[in-house]
C-alpha cells in the first residue's frame, strides 16, 4: 500500500497551490478520502474528506469557501486545490484513506505560507 502526496512548497498570501495524492496497493474506488493538516505545535486537523464516490463531500471551517478536494478514481488521486491561503494554512498536509477499520496514511507534504 502507498499513499504519496505531492504539491507542497512556499507560496505568498493569497496565493494558491494544488495537492495531489496518489494512491496504489488498495481499491482506492472504495475508500473515503481525507486530507488533514498539522502546524508545528498543534495536533492533527481534518481539512476536507470526500465519500468513495464523490457524493458527500465535507471541509473544516476554517477552509470552506477556499479550498476544493476532488477525486479521480481512474487515477486513484485525490486533489485539494487551495486559494486564498494564507499564514494560518502553513502546516504539513496528510491525504488519508479510510473504509471501515482500514487507515492508510501518506508521509506529508509541506505548505508554507509567508511573504
């Protein structure tokens, strides 16, 4: 099982970046995806999770309005397009998979947001 995220790095305010992760070793169709964040010094957050089909999709307040989590199940990828980002984004991002007791876990990706 792997789960590689990608498309981390340093961005100014109000700049935008798009995440990816792809996934191999599972049936990604099956599973919800998830992507989380943790900033130095506070535990892990849930930013955006999307149902195995698309059909649910949820985000953290703090993110609504601003960022977009996608799916393409051809590519067994999950995307998170950030807009608007800002210092409070700055964090190492996570893309989880998850169906029933399964959990499968990428290694992170930075995003800095500072001018």
């Amino acid at each position: 099982v792997q789960v590689v995220e990608s498309g981390g790095g340093l961005v100014q305010p109000g700049g935008s970046l798009r995440l990816s992760c792809a996934a191999s070793g599972f049936t990604f169709s099956s599973y919800a995806m998830s992507w989380y964040r943790q900033a130095p010094g506070k535990e892990r957050e849930l930013v955006a999770t999307i149902t195995s089909v698309g059909g649910i999709i949820a985000y953290a307040d703090s993110v609504k309005g601003r960022f977009t989590i996608s799916r393409d199940n051809a590519k067994a990828t999950v995307y998170l397009q950030m807009n608007n980002l800002q210092p409070e984004d700055t964090a190492v991002y996570y893309c989880n998979a998850r169906l029933f007791q399964y959990h499968y876990w990428g290694q992170g990706t930075q995003v800095t947001v500072s001018s």
